[in-house]
C-alpha cells in the first residue's frame, strides 16, 4: 500500500507532491509560442463563432466552482468575455438564461459529478455550446461536450481535491489565452508572453513545496483550533474559499473563506485571541495587495493570529504576521495556483496531526453522482 502512495503516508500527500507533473502534462503539446497560440486536440470552434460569443457559463461543483471563480477572472481580463460561474446544483431549477451565442463550460475531475452533469446538459439543451474541462476521458461530461479539454492530472484518489484544482486553473489560462487569441484582444506577442509564463508554473510549484515545513509548524501550532478564517481579495478571494474547503473536509475544524473586503460585513465578529486567520497576500495583484494589508491590522487589533502567505522578497507584511509562510513571486492569474499549494499543506499537516483519516474522511464522497 506504501509503494502505491509513492512512499507518501497518504495518497493525499502523494498528490500534493505530483502537482509539478501533473501541471507539466497539463501543458504539455498544447502551447504553439513561436506562434502566440493554443492548441487543444478536437477544438471545433471556429474564429466566427468564437467572436460572436456574447457570454461564458461555468458549471461546477466545490473544489471545481473555486477554479471557475479564477477562471472568470482569466478569461474576463484575457479574452474579454464576461463570465459567469454558476453552482451547477443551483443552476436548472432557476430558468436560467442561455442562449446560442453562449459557452457553457463544465469542470470535473470525475466527470460524473451529477449536479453538474445534470446543468451541463441543460444548458446545451437550451441552445450553448458545451465544453468539458475534465480529469477523466471517457466521464460522463466529456460524452456530453461539443470540446473537451482533459486536465491530465492523472487519476486522484484522496477525496480531498489537490491536484485536480491546480491542473483546472492551467486549463482555463490555456483557455482564456486561447479565446484571447480568437477574438483578437491579445496579441501574438502578448500571448506568448502569458504562455512563457505558464511554462514556468511546474518549477514555481517544486519551489512553493518547499515551504512545507514551516507550514507543518503552523499546523502544529493550529492543530487545536475550533475555527479557521481564510481571507484573500480578488483572484485570491477563491484561494481563501479552497483553503476553507479543504481544512473542512479533511480536519473536520469549522473554516471560512472570505473576500478580504466582506470582512469587515460580518466575520470580523468571530476575531479573538484563539482565531487563526490565514489571509493570502501575493504581492500582485497590487490593488488587492494593499488592500490586504488593512485586513491584517484589523485582525491584530482585535487579537486574531495572522498566518499570512506571502512573496518571498515581502519584507513589510512579514512585520505583521504572527507567521509568514513564503511563496514565489508569480503574475496576478498565476498566483492563485501558487498560493493554493501551502493551503493544501496546511490542511493535510492539520488533519494528519489530528489522526483523521486523510484520504477517505467522513461522510464524504469522491464523486457525488446522487443529487
Ligand atoms: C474537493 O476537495 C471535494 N471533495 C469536492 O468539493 C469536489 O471538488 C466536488 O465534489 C466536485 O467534484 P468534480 O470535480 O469531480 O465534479
């Protein structure tokens, strides 16, 4: 059984690790730099009707959704497009407007999740054109999809999604690069750059994991606590919500994502001496960056223990923190797959710690293919 986890203590752990290669597979054969373009095996969609798109549709469930709030984010800023990104369980039984000049675009490991699958179908029905950015070929979903986009992360077995996320946001880049390129709002040159980029994120995610050990300390120190706050603004808001999700799922603590601006709406009443708040704070984007930086002295001054996730040249929020976990520098689109990896950690070491079981924790299950 050791030997099947790669000699990681669970499959969990296992996965972490493989998300250089998983990123890798993810991208491989599909970037054309010397040409400023995408290619995707099957792509059907002509530059006509890739310009006369009106609306993007994200379909998702959970860990999926948290990727498709980034991913509005990287097709909004690179293809022009407004996007919305819809909790597929929610999406049918609303009347939703869909037209033929819509993407509806499906994200699944499984493929089979039924919600999704289910508002997949519904939306295609109702005239969109359905894409399927998924994990498993031959699922449900990529049976369903006019195009589908595999993630190449290769078969994930912990419940708790890892390298699944990371591979989805690569994707959708490649996507939004890709549309960007069809409709014309980016250039050949601007293009390759955002790809030169992408090339760099397997390598940027081996030197995040590095900081797997002072996250193991941070866990050590949590490990007890009844609540967890994460906080993140704009492409990171969605990075807050999947540390959030994944230290629920598998530490059983009671954990909640915010955008760092919300906070002051509601959650900031939950801040004393025992909460941990984890505020995600990238230097780029700027904007949200300084904006951050107020939400961290609001936690101070009311005793909450910050554990801020920074770049590794940031010396004023390391001031501020009660623990500072570094990561690479990265672009505003690519940071969220950068930061997404100490929540990972975080979450595995806590759960670990607790004695829980990581791979298959209660009550849930890998694919939910019920309603
Ligand atoms: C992730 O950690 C979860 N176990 C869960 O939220 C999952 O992402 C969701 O059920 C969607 O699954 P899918 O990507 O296979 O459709």
């Amino acid at each position: 059984m050791m030997a099947e986890k790669g000699g990681h203590k669970h499959f969990m752990h296992k996965e972490i690790h493989e998300q250089p290669r998983a990123v890798a597979d993810t991208l491989r054969g599909r970037m054309l730099l010397s040409e400023g373009d995408v290619h995707f095996e099957g792509w059907n969609l002509s530059a006509d009707k890739v310009r006369a798109l009106t609306k993007v549709t994200i379909l998702a469930c959970g860990t999926s959704w948290h990727s498709g709030i980034v991913g509005k984010a990287m097709i909004e800023s690179l293809a022009r497009l407004p996007v919305e990104v819809e909790l597929a369980s929610e999406f049918r039984y609303r009347d939703p407007i869909v037209e033929p000049t819509h993407l509806a675009i499906a994200i699944s490991q499984s493929g089979e999740t039924a919600d999704t699958l289910a508002a997949f179908k519904e939306a295609k029905a109702r005239g969109a054109t359905a894409l399927a950015l998924c994990n498993v070929i031959g699922s449900a979903m990529t049976r369903e999809a006019d195009i589908t986009i595999l993630t190449n992360a290769g078969p994930e077995i912990g419940v708790a999604s890892t390298k699944a996320f990371t591979t989805q946001l690569v994707g959708l880049y490649l996507l939004a690069v890709k549309l960007g390129r069809m409709r014309g709002t980016l250039t050949v040159k601007a293009a390759q750059e955002h790809l030169t980029a992408l090339t760099e994120v397997p390598k940027m995610i081996e030197d995040v994991l590095k900081c797997e050990p002072s996250v193991k300390r941070v866990a050590r120190e949590f490990m007890g606590a009844q609540d967890f706050l994460f906080l993140g603004r704009g492409p990171m808001h969605p990075v807050a919500l999947e540390g959030a999700l994944k230290l629920k799922e598998i530490s059983y603590i009671h954990a909640e994502g915010y955008a760092g601006g919300e906070m002051k709406h509601g959650p900031i009443a939950l801040i004393d001496e025992k909460m941990p708040v984890v505020i995600i704070a990238p230097k780029q984007p700027h904007v949200a960056y300084e904006k951050i930086i107020g939400n961290i002295e609001e936690v101070r001054a009311r005793g909450g223990k910050v554990i801020a996730i920074i770049d590794e040249d940031d010396t004023h929020v390391a001031t501020l923190a009660d623990h500072i976990i570094r990561i690479p520098a990265a672009s505003a689109l690519l940071a969220p797959v950068v930061a997404t990896i100490p929540m990972q950690l975080l979450s595995y070491h806590v759960a670990d710690l607790r004695g829980n079981d990581v791979d298959q924790p209660r009550n849930l299950a890998k694919s939910v293919t019920v309603e």
